[in-house]
C-alpha cells in the first residue's frame, strides 16, 4: 500500500503479512520515522525551491522590497483606501481587463477623474519589474499618443499603477468585433499614424531612447475620440548609448520576450532587440488593421498571408469589409508600407520617421472622417489634419513696413493637425527663414509662392512637430543652416545655439536667441527685429502659447516662469507672438475659469471663436495682450495667486498648470 506520497519520493510500507520477521511495533516505528524524515526532506526541498525560483524572488521581494525608492516626478502616491474606495473595492462590476500583470479596473477618483487602475497580482511572475520599469519610465514620458501614468500606490504588499482611463479599450476590442461600431479607413489610418508617432516619440525625443518590445492591438488604447495611445512599457528597454568614443550601438543583446506573431524573426533567432524590432511589430499591427484579422489564426501567420495575396495581386480580397469604402490607391500605400515593415531582414525596414512622413502622404491622400463618424467617435478628429489644411485660408501675413517701403514678411504655414510653420522673409535680398518646418514640402511650397529663397531653419525644441521634418529639408535644400538650442538633441542640426546669440537674415533682419526652458530644456524662442521698421516678432514654439503655456516635461513651474514672465515678459509690449499650436479658443475657454471676471478674456474668446468659424488664424498675439489675458503670465497677481489658493507667483503658476492638465473642457492633450 502507499502511505506516504510527496512530489519528489514516495514510501511504501510493508503490509501486516510480511515475512520480514520484524514485530509490528517495529514496523509502526519504522513507518513513523520515515514519515518524519520524509516530511523533513519535503520541506527542506520546497525551501530550496522557493530560494531560488524566480516566482519566488519576484514573491520575496514583493513582500519585504516595498518602498523601493524609484523617480516619481509629477506623479501621485495613492493610498490603498484611495484606490479601494475608487473601484468600488475592486469589484467585479469594476474589472474592464486583465493580463499577464493582474486585473485592470475602472475608477473614479475623489475629484471626479476616472482613471484605470492596473492592480497586479501576487503570483504574477512580471509583477514587481513591470512595476518599477513602468514607474521610471512613464513618468518622464509625455506625448498625446502615449498613456499618460497619472500616479501608483505601493503599500500593504500591493503594487498598483494608475492611468488615464481610455474610454473605448484596446484595438484588439474593435478588430474582433467586440465593439458596437466598425471602423471606416479614415479612422484605422488615424489610429495607425497616432500609434506609429507615440512610437516615434520613444524612439527620437524620449532621453534616453526607449524600445517598447511589445507593440500588439492589445498594447494600443483608445480614447473617448478613438486617439490611439501606446500602452504597456512593462517589457520595454532602455535603446544603447553612446560609448567612450562615442558610438552607438545598434543594438541591446537581451533575452527574447514580446508576443508570438508580432516578435520580430531577427530579433527572436539572435537576441539582438533594435529600434527596427518596434517597426516589425508596428507593421503586423497594420496588417490587423487592413484586415481584421489576428497575427496568427487556425496555423495561419498574417505577414504571410498578406504577402502572398500581393504577390499574386489579390490584395483587396484581403482587406477587411467591415471598413465600409475605401480608395485604393491609400489601401495599396499602406499595404506596400505594412510589408516593408515587416521585412524579415532588419537592413529593409524604414525608420520610425520615414513610417510616420508615408503615413502622413497616405492621410493627405485619403478621405476626410465623415459626419456620421464624428458623431460615432464623439466629435473624433475635428482638428484633423485634412480638415486643418482644406479650412485655412492662407491669410497668415504679416508685413513690416519703414519709409514706406516693406521691410519683412510673416508667412503662416497649416501642418500636422494643428502646427503653425513660419516662414521669415527679407523682402531686401528675398532671403528666408522657416521656423519649425515639420513639413518640408509644404514649406518649401509656400517659399516658392512667395518668391523666397530658403537659407535659414530655426528650430524650437527637439519634439518631432517641430524638428522632425529637418532631415528632409537638410537633403531638399543642400546646404541650408539649421539652427536649434545647445540644450537640445535637435535633429539635424547644423548651428547649436545658446541665450543671446545673434543672427542675422538677408540684410534688414536680426534674430535674437533667447532660452526659454522647461516645456524643453533646450527650447529656444526667436525674437525678429527689422534694422530700419520697429516692428518686432517672437517665435515662441511651445513655451508660451495664446492665452497658454507648454507641459512641464523637462522642466520646473521656476523656469516656466523665468521664461514666460522674466524673458518673453521684458520684450516690448508690441511684440507680436507667434507659437507653435492653434490652441487659442480652449486656453481662452481654460483662462475664463481661473478669471471669470476677466472681461478682456470674455472679448478674446469671442474674438478668436468668430476667427476660428470664419478658418482664420487667431495668432499672433502680443505681449501685451498675454500680459491682460493669458492666466499663466498673470501669476504675479495677488488676486490671482488668491483664486488658485497660493502665496507666490511661482506656485500659483505650478497649479494653473495643474489645474489645466485636469481640465475637463480641454479637446487636446498637448494643450
């Protein structure tokens, strides 16, 4: 008979009948004595195990490792009780998800904010690293197309992480049919050039850079308007720097981890992770996005599949029918671009950037969202790029004038969704400047039209709507300077620039450089001046906006201030303001919430509505202006610094900022 049984031995006892010769008080000793050894062995061994199991470690470290001192700038510590009373105790009702981490659940903070909280389990193997990873990496990331992490709680053996709840799930969600509304073309292509600009923001402004390592239609969130957000940087890996010679190498050796179906094979087969790892998996994205269909199905691969059905010119039987019509010539591109990402050789993939521009010309190819799909999405992409392009009216110029003659011309130039490019001319020499020129083309475009020639780039800051169209008006107009701040890791830049550094345009232009940090901490503002007009002009990128200010994503609300109130503030109250952003009507809306008594805020927001109705530009503005309508150049105010509840400019600016990136009436995260 068996008595005893572990997972490592078994003892059998011998039965009564036994010839053994022994009395049966000796069996019974014997048998007693075994088990005692074998319990001792058992719990010995399962000691041992649980040392050196990784599940274990992860285990023991979650349980006495709490604490762990981590980077947590801008980021909130919640309370267990917060998080408890916020998901009604974590209830089932509350759960919108689960993973490999633990269960995600909808909340609703004391405030009002609702919010997803990730709560991770204790036996989760990926817990406690995704954890920390997450936490230093999330909070110096910030982009409209990343999921903001809006705070954590580690206490009581618990490891959370909050974020911002987004309304409408995964891509997965809507591929698989689990979602009540189809997406048309337009919106997958949106989705697709959101997703591949949060992953480009990882790749080329995020310091260092990141590689995600598992990009999936379940890692990219959407928002109440269907804005795709990359989510899930639990797996992702710091990109490699620079060595004592100063090369970089190409890659990080690492051990293999990502999802099946997605993985890139190079990766995979030599464990060698790269930024071009992102781009495959990227690309099998896009394929589930012209088809429907999952990565790998019923044994069938979709890279595969789809490359097959190209060759042989089938491509559109393919493409899912659930996205209504379609013009084919965008089906075509995105397909050509889906499988040159997700070319087995590394060297055949394009960059992140060169993804991004093709997106963009298929965007400007294809449909605008329709009505009905508005109405779907809750207001989706009214500021989308198409419709930011088809509704301006060119009438964004600027002249300055001296003895009767002009001096300088300001050009205005629509990109992206909702960038303003500038274009400086000296009407002397006819010789010009752009400044931001995230679209090259356009720009260069609009210098023809004008009769300039472009010899001068001034760029801000390094985020990729300002400096990402550098490289190919470097390689479109050899030879051209591209300026941009000593601070900042400008792309292509050719001239590094610091405060108070002098430049000049043709014959009758000055540029000043005037640093103005904490949005960056290299942003750079332009302030143009004529030799012989009075006029004055500064290019304020997304440090100071109309009636705004930029994040404080490299930065303190010290040098906010410094750089609003102190450097853009001492220029002449004239001084016309030219920013990055067509922000003007939801500042004004945000500033009459902090002075609702402001009457010139109230004549503004009118103002800027019937110029935003009739599609002209609301800039520029003056200093003057800011100074009686923008909340964020007001905070030496006492009455001001009163109605935020602070004592000092610098703190009452420091919750303005807050109090804006909460706003509920905002219709843009980068406002």
């Amino acid at each position: 008979m068996r008595f005893y049984e572990s997972e490592e031995f078994s003892l059998d006892v011998l039965p009564s009948g036994s010839r053994s010769g022994l009395s049966s008080g000796a069996v019974v000793g014997i048998v007693l004595a075994s088990v005692a050894i074998g319990v001792t062995i058992s719990a010995m061994v399962t000691v041992l195990i649980m040392r050196n199991h990784s599940k274990y470690q992860v285990m023991a470290k979650w349980r006495h490792a709490s604490k762990i001192p981590i980077k947590v700038d801008g980021l909130k510590g919640f309370t267990f009780e917060e998080l408890a009373f916020a998901t009604n105790n974590f209830s089932s009702t509350s759960q919108v998800g689960r993973g490999g981490y633990g269960k995600v659940y909808k909340g609703i903070l004391a405030d009002g904010t609702v919010v997803a909280v990730k709560r991770a389990e204790e036996t989760s193997l990926q817990g406690s690293q995704e954890f920390f990873t997450e936490i230093e990496l999330l909070s110096r990331l910030h982009h409209r197309n990343l999921v903001a992490l809006v705070g954590y709680c580690d206490e009581r053996n618990e490891q959370m992480l909050v974020y911002e709840f987004m309304a409408n799930g995964t891509l997965q969600d809507h591929l698989s049919g689990k979602s009540k509304e189809a997406l048309s073309f337009a919106m997958r292509l949106r989705i697709a050039l959101g997703s591949a600009r949060g992953i480009l923001y990882l790749h080329t402004e995020a310091d260092p850079p990141i590689f995600h390592r598992d990009i999936k239609a379940t890692n990219i969130l959407l928002d109440s308007k269907l804005i795709a957000k990359v989510a899930d940087f639990g797996l992702s890996r710091l990109a490699p720097v620079p060595d004592d010679e100063g090369n970089v190498p190409g890659h990080v050796s690492t051990v293999v981890k990502g999802t099946p179906g997605y993985l890139d094979p190079e990766y995979f087969l030599t464990r060698k992770l790269t930024d071009k790892s992102d781009v495959y998996s990227l690309g099998v994205v896009f394929l589930e996005l012209l088809t429907g269909r999952r990565p790998i199905l019923h044994g069938k691969n979709i890279v595969r599949e789809v490359i097959l059905a190209h060759q042989s010119g089938q491509v559109f039987s393919i493409v899912d029918s659930r996205m209504g019509p379609y013009p084919s010539d965008c089906i075509e591109r995105f397909v050509s671009l889906a499988l040159r990402c997700c070319n087995e050789e590394t060297d055949a993939r394009p960059s992140m950037p060169e993804v991004v521009r093709v997106l963009e010309n298929i965007w400007r190819m294809g449909p605008v969202i329709q009505s009905g799909e508005r109405r779907a999405i809750k207001r989706a992409s009214s500021k989308a790029r198409v419709s930011w392009e088809k509704s301006f009216r060119g009438r964004g110029e600027t002249i300055s004038r001296a003895g009767g003659r002009e001096t300088m011309k300001i050009f205005h130039v629509p990109c992206l969704e909702d960038n303003y490019s500038y274009i400086i001319v000296d009407e002397a020499t006819k010789q010009a400047a752009a400044v931001d020129p995230c679209e090259p083309e356009k720009v260069i475009r609009k210098a023809n039209e004008v009769g300039a020639n472009l010899t001068l780039v001034l760029t801000t800051h390094h985020h990729w709507d300002h400096a990402g169209g550098n490289t190919e008006i470097a390689t479109l107009i050899p030879g051209i300077k591209i300026v941009g701040g000593s601070l900042d890791n400008v792309q292509a830049c050719t001239d590094q620039v610091e405060h108070g550094d002098k430049l000049t345009l043709g014959s009758d232009v000055n540029i000043s450089c005037l640093h103005t940090p904490c949005h960056t901490k290299g942003h750079i503002s332009y302030y143009v001046t004529s030799k012989v007009a009075e006029n004055s002009s500064v290019f304020t990128g997304d440090t100071l906006f109309i009636a705004g200010c930029g994040k404080f994503f490299e930065g303190t609300a010290e040098q906010m201030y410094h750089s609003l109130v102190e450097t853009l503030g001492s220029l002449p109250k004239s001084t016309s303001v030219y920013c990055g952003h067509e922000y003007t009507v939801n500042n004004l809306r945000f500033a009459s919430t902090i002075e609702p008594d402001n009457e010139k805020i109230s004549q503004k927001l009118q103002w800027a509505q019937q110029q935003r109705k009739a599609n002209l530009p609301t800039i520029p503005s003056s200093i003057g202006d800011e100074f009686e309508t923008n909340p964020f150049m007001r905070v030496d105010l006492p009455p001001l610094q009163a109605r935020v509840g602070c004592r000092s400019a610098v703190e009452a600016l420091k919750e303005i900022r807050r109090l804006k990136d909460n706003w509920k009436g905002r219709s843009d995260a980068g406002l």
